[in-house]
C-alpha cells in the first residue's frame, strides 16, 4: 500500500472517530493530552525506523492537535457514556497503532479497529477510474481480515463509492439511493440496509474509499 493512502486513510478515520466525540469536552481534553504525549514518544523511539519516514505519527498527532482544538458542547449524560466508550476504543487503537511497524500492518491495525463502529468494514482502492476492493472485516470477528477478489467498480458507475470519490465528501443511507449498490452488495455477499462510505484524500486527489454496512436500517449503527 502506498505512502499516501497510509497517510489518508489515517487522517480520514481518526477525523471520523473525532466527530462522535462532540459531546464531552471535558473528557476529550484530558485524552488529547495523553495522546499528544504517546505520540511524542512514538515518533522518537521509531525515529530510526521505516514507519517514521511514512509521517504517519505527524499525521495523527496534528489530526489530535486539532480535535483539540475545536469547540465542543455539553450533551445528556446518556451520550456521554457513548462517547466515554468511544474514547477508551480510541486510546486502544492508538496504543496498537505504536505497536506497528510497517505500513501493510498500520492500514490493517487502523481497519480492525474502524470494524468496532460498524458491523462491516472494507477499504477500496482507487486507481484508474476504479475502486478496487482491498480487505474486508466483520464486527464479529474483526482480526480476520479478508482478500477482496475480484470487486472492481468503475467510477462512472452510480454507487456509495463512486459518490464519495466524485463527490469527496463522505456519503451514507440505504443501498436503493443508488443504481449501482446492489452491484456491489452482491459481490461482497450479505444483506446490509444501511451503507457509508468515506473518501480518503491524499495531495489534492481520492486515493481510496473506506466502506461501512450494517444489516439494520437504522442510520445509528454505523458509527456507534
């Protein structure tokens, strides 16, 4: 995997898990410091090593100086607890994230971990005007990482991967708000009612797209 998708696909999941913490201020101040601190010394222990040259510690400790920085708002206690849970999935994936030392073992430490926010995860390539499957893992069983063989969608082609990519914003909803979708759902198998996907950019151009599903219609599980 590339350098750039590396880079892009850790800034558009970390920006992904930092917009479900809206709701607790207090709390992720207090986190940000200790990930600012984990990430200073992640970048001098691996200064002699391959993945300091990817800027992949740069990249998340300036995503988490500026999560820092935004301004955040009370909420009910019920989200609160929500988001005490999401903080503690975080700080895990950060601490297994320093563990890492390669940058096929970084993109696969960072999609187990998005696989908590969803039932099912997977991460397209794209190239030549396609999106490629890459890996996909389940919820229920998330370091079991499979080969995507053989899913190959052009980007002219109406589907949630194809609009992110065009669109470079993230998308979500059923699968009939595209012809395309249920294209897609047939070569990856299942029966999701509920599907996002996220672009991931990388020096001004969509370098892949991180894919979600889950088998409810409601919108809330994907992301919580």
């Amino acid at each position: 995997m590339s350098e750039e998708l590396e880079n892009s696909l850790q800034q558009a999941i970390e920006t992904y898990l930092g917009q479900r913490l809206r709701a607790i201020e207090e709390q992720i101040s207090q986190l940000q410091t200790e990930f600012a601190e984990a990430l200073t010394r992640l970048r001098e222990s691996a200064a002699s090593e391959s993945l300091s040259e990817t800027a992949l510690s740069a990249s998340i400790f300036a995503h988490f100086q500026a999560a820092r920085a935004q301004q955040l708002t009370g909420a009910a206690a019920l989200e609160k607890a929500a988001g005490s849970r999401e903080i503690a999935t975080i700080k895990r994936a950060v601490e297994q994230i320093e563990k890492q030392r390669s940058q096929a073992e970084v993109l696969s430490t960072l999609l187990v971990n998005v696989a908590g926010f969803a039932e099912r995860v997977a991460l397209f390539v794209i190239k030549n005007e396609q999106a490629i499957g890459w890996r996909i893992c389940e919820a229920s069983d998330p370091t079991n990482l499979e080969a995507i063989r053989g899913v190959v969608l052009p980007l002219s082609s109406e589907n949630l991967l194809s609009q992110a990519a065009r669109s470079r914003s993230s998308w979500s909803g059923a699968p009939e708000a595209h012809s395309g979708n249920r294209a897609l759902m047939d070569q990856l198998g299942g029966n999701p009612q509920n599907l996002a996907a996220v672009p991931l950019i990388a020096r001004g151009r969509v370098v892949a797209v991180l894919y979600a599903d889950s088998a409810s219609s409601d919108p809330n599980t994907i992301g919580s």
